[in-house]
C-alpha cells in the first residue's frame, strides 16, 4: 500500500473508472473506497480531526467535480446532437426540392424553402409549380426577373410587374410567399384543397370554376405529396 493512504485511494478511484463502462457500477465501488479510506485514517489515529475531515472532504471534492463535468459535457453533446439531427432533416428536404425542381429556376431557391417545416415547403414547391411551372413563366421588370413563381399579388421591394409583386432576390420572395403560406397553415389551412383559396380567393366561380379548382388542387398535390412525406 502507498505510504499516504488518500494517494493510495486516488489511484484506486483512477483504476476502478478506467477498468468499468458502467456508471452505476463506478459510483457504488467508489462510495466503498471512500468509507474504506474513511475509516482507515480513523484506525491510523491520524494527529487530527481536521486532518482527516480536510483529506477526504478534498477527495470527495474532486470526485464530485470530475462527475459535474463528465455530466456538462454529456448535456451538451445531447444538445449538438439534436442540432445535428435538425440540420440533417433540413439538408434532406433541401436535397430532395434540390432533385424535384432541377434545371428549374426555382431550384436555386431550395436552401430558402428548406428553412420551413415540410408543409410548408411542400405548399411552396406545390404552389409554384401550377402557377409558373417552377419559374419558366414569371413576371419581370426592366428585363429582370421578378422571381414571383407563385403568382402573388402582393408588392415586393421592387414594386409591382404585369399585376404581380416583384421581389429583388430568390431569398426576399420565398420569404414573402413562405411568410403567406405559414399564416394560411396555421389557421387549419394546410392542404392543397384547402390552400385552393391561394387560386381562387373567395369565391372559384370567378377563377375558372370548380373544375378549374380542382385541377388546380390534383396538380398542387402531386408534389406537396413528395414533400410533405421526406423522411424526419
């Protein structure tokens, strides 16, 4: 045995941490060595009480500190893996409208839409599809694209072209149209039969009619389907 017995106990307390996986296992070994060191320096009948209390309040001390920090660590590596699960889903769904809509020029816009929960974005991708085919026909003004594949109404930064908002970047216009949408779905409106008021406002009669609104709805669907289903 080590001349200091708390020295003897430390090295024990390494060896046993090293040798064992299981936690529980550790901290009941440890508990015994601790009482077993305890009453050792009560045996030696070590020159003082505060000598003994100081040496093994120190030890439990430490111990304490190392399982705090072993703790911290854990947390936060359970906190970055949920980060790192979230920005796995995101970059998912942005691959998966990166594949829908290539060679589109709404693909450039994917990172954006991918910002959204897959509803949302599949409303988006689904949208935009039946009302521009994916930005191949789109308002423009002063020879610039307007980058409104949705046909909104709504001004843009850059004002108004042909009747329809013009926005000044892929990003300001899927925010604007994301923006729209999400208040729409958080009033139970979050089905392409539902989201059909997008086409025809109050009333489809002026819009082409019913029928008209229901191709509108089976076209929309196609890929709000293939959206909304990418794995979590």
């Amino acid at each position: 045995m080590c001349k200091n017995p708390l020295d003897f106990c430390k090295k024990l307390v390494k060896k046993i941490r090293k040798n064992y996986k299981n936690r529980e296992i550790i901290l009941t070994t440890i508990v015994l060595i601790i009482m077993g060191c305890f009453f050792y320096f009560q045996a030696e009948d070590l020159s003082s009480a505060e000598l003994k209390s100081g040496n093994m309040d120190l030890l439990a001390l430490e111990m304490s500190k190392e399982w705090k920090l072993k703790d911290d660590i854990g947390f936060k590596m359970g906190i970055n893996q949920d980060i790192n699960n979230e920005m796995a889903v995101k970059s998912n769904l942005e691959k998966e409208i990166e594949s829908i809509t290539k060679n589109h020029p709404i693909e450039e816009m994917a990172p954006f839409i991918a910002r959204y929960d897959k509803k949302i974005a599949a409303l988006i991708v689904g949208i935009a599809k039946k009302e521009s085919n994916w930005g191949l026909r789109a308002p423009s003004k002063n020879g610039k694209t307007c980058y409104n594949y949705w046909g909104y109404k709504g001004r843009g930064s850059n004002g108004i072209a042909l009747g329809y908002g013009c926005f000044a970047s892929p990003e300001e216009a899927v925010g604007a149209i994301g923006g729209r949408i999400e208040e729409l779905v958080n009033k139970k409106i979050d089905t392409p039969q539902k989201m059909v008021v997008w086409k025809c406002g109050s009333s489809c009669a002026a819009t082409g009619g019913q029928a008209a609104a229901n191709k509108w709805i089976a076209d929309v669907n196609v890929y709000y389907k293939k959206i909304a289903l990418v794995a979590s």
